[in-house]
C-alpha cells in the first residue's frame, strides 16, 4: 500500500469539507462566527480587552443588528434583481423618511401605527424613483442610486433647517430600543433588544416569504440569473425589478422609524452619518452569498453575515483604547467585504455559484 493510497480517504474529507464551506454559506458563516467569538473569549479571559466580552455584551451589541440586517435584506432584494442592481441610497432614505416620522408623529401628532406606516409608505415612493430610474429610464443603478443619495441626503439636512426633532414623544420611543426577557427561557439567557421581535424578524419572514414563496420571488430570481431570458419567457422583467427597488425603500424607511427611536431624535444625518449605512448593508448581503451579478442569495446568509460583523466590530472595539477601535471597524469591514467577494467569484468560478 502506498502512501498515496493511504492519504487518500483523508484528502477526500478535506476536498468534501471544503466544498461544503465554499457552496454552503451558511455552514461558512457559522464556522466563522464560532471562530471570532472563541477568539474575543480567549482574549478576553487572558486580561486582552477594555471590558468584558461575554453574552451580555453580544446580546446588548444586537441592537446594531437591527437596521443592518433590514438594510441587507433591501440590498439582497435589489441586487438579486440582476444588470448591476445596487442601492446606494438607502442611508439617505433613513434619514428623509426618518425626519418624515418625526413630522408626523413628533411634530403632527399622527397616531404612531400611522406614522409607521406612513413612513414606510414615503421609504417605498423614494425606492420607487430608483426603480423607475433603474427600470424604465434604463439608467445604471449605481449611478441612478448615487444621484437619488446624494437628493435624498439634501432634502433630509434641509427640510428642517438642518435641525434634528426631538419632541417628547419622538423621546419617549426610546423604549422601542430596550431590551426584554424571552419567553419561557428568559430567565437563563441575557435580554436581547425589542426591536429583534418588532422590526427585524418580521421583515426577515415577510422576505423569505416574498422569495420563497411567491411567484414574484421566482421572478425575481430568473430575471436576476438572466433578464434576456426571462423576456423572451414573457416575465414583466421591467415590473420585476421595478418593485425590488420599491420593497427596498420600504424596508429602509421602517428602518428609519427604528433609528430614530434608538436615538431618540428624529437626525437628518441617521443614516448618512461617517460612512453612512449603504456600504455596511452591501457588504452583508455579499458577504452572506448574494452574488453582485444577481440572482443568487438567501435571507438567511444575510442575517447570519450580520451577526458576524456585529459580534466581530463589538469585539474590535474592546481591543483598542479609545477611537482606534473604530477605524479598526472600518479597516476590518474593507477586509470583509474583499474576502467576500473573491469568495464569491471562487465559487462561482469552481462549483458553479451555489450559495
């Protein structure tokens, strides 16, 4: 018996395991997140970090999960949509539509299921003027999303004098921002934010469903693959990706109404502030599998890929004294979203792009 015989069963297990962790991106994720939290649990055992990394921490740093998440699952939507679908205006949507709720609800006083729903009304119209931009004027989307962000941005700094709204009852939806014992178990865990339960799990399952479910989903997935395609098939691929970008803007101004109670002000800067919030949420929907050519992607992928640069920046943060930790964020989200795409395109290229 040889030598090469005797490796052999082993390099099997190798090859299959990393098929798995290459086509599966959801077992990838996984492993990944098993990895940083071991690691910020061992620096922080040895005396490594500022503070304490334990689950408190990680349940307490899920409230940054929140509109993450929701803006992944809108840039999972548009770019699943395929002929460069991106949106880089959903940062500049947050803060219009979030200055809108604090009219309506702060300023008006509009019942607040109202205002909600109100605010995700004017987040889908702004989507919209994407979509028609996208769809029917035939512009590209990265500079179509581009022009609307810089618009929206301006209107959000100027519809109120550059000034933030902080009534008492935009003050008083801080609450929507605290955390609450589960169920059942609730006892033995930490507290984890409402707004897991109020905002971000039922945008994840309306989604999926809307994906999984619904032949608009299939629509969306074919055109996303190939639009030549699909028109020759009949599918209303303008109308298609026409409404991605609508169900986007939509998601994006519930997050607005979700920023605004975590600060308790209504900001014309929320979501364009630093960095802003477009560049976060494209980085988590790529990083969780979905492909940037379009129609390949999950629901899952994203919200696991968001729980991986949540608990990763929340950990980074104690490893720096001071401001360092955030420009180490940054360097760490630059590293992410690099190793996201050559990711993506190895798979592409060597197992044929299954996510």
């Amino acid at each position: 018996m040889t030598a090469a015989t005797v490796n052999a069963p082993a390099e099997s297990t190798a090859a299959k395991l990393l098929r798995v962790l290459l086509t599966q991106r959801i077992a990838l994720l996984a492993v990944l997140i098993v990895i940083v939290v071991v690691t910020f649990f061992i620096n922080d055992a040895g005396g490594y970090l500022t503070a304490p990394y334990d689950f408190d921490y990680m349940s307490a740093s899920l409230i940054n999960a929140i509109p993450l998440a929701m803006l992944g699952l809108a840039e999972l939507l548009v770019i699943l949509s395929g002929r460069g679908g991106i949106d880089l205006s959903v940062g500049a949507i947050v803060s219009l539509a979030g200055m809108g709720f604090g009219f309506a609800y702060g300023e008006w006083g509009w019942p607040l299921w109202l205002a909600i729903l109100a605010t995700a009304g004017f987040g889908a119209l702004l989507g919209a003027v994407n979509g028609f931009l996208v769809s029917y004027i035939g512009f590209p989307a990265l500079i179509a999303t581009l022009a609307t962000f810089y618009a929206y941005k301006s209107l959000a700094i100027v519809i109120n004098n550059q000034e933030p709204i902080s009534t008492e009852p935009i003050q008083e939806l801080f609450s929507l921002s605290k955390s609450v014992e589960l169920p059942l178990f609730g006892q033995y865990v930490p507290d984890v934010p409402l707004g897991i339960f109020t905002f971000l799990l039922p945008t994840a399952v309306a989604v999926w469903l809307l994906l999984a479910r619904t032949s608009y989903g299939r629509r969306l997935y074919a055109i996303g693959t190939n639009d030549v395609a699909g028109r020759w098939a009949g599918l209303p691929v303008r109308d298609t990706r026409f409404k991605a970008y609508v169900y986007a803007g939509l998601i994006s101004g519930l997050v607005a109404v979700v920023t605004v109670g975590q600060f308790a002000s209504a900001r014309p800067d929320a979501g364009v502030s630093g960095n802003g919030m477009a560049l976060p949420a494209i980085t988590i929907a790529v990083l969780g599998g979905v492909a940037i050519t379009g129609g390949i992607g999950r629901v899952s992928g994203v919200v696991l890929a968001t729980l991986l640069i949540v608990w990763l920046n929340a950990g980074i943060l104690l490893a720096f004294v001071g401001n360092e930790g955030s420009q180490y964020q940054l360097l760490a989200l630059g590293a992410v979203l690099v190793f996201a795409a050559l990711l993506n395109g190895l798979t592409n290229r060597k197992y044929g792009g299954s996510q």
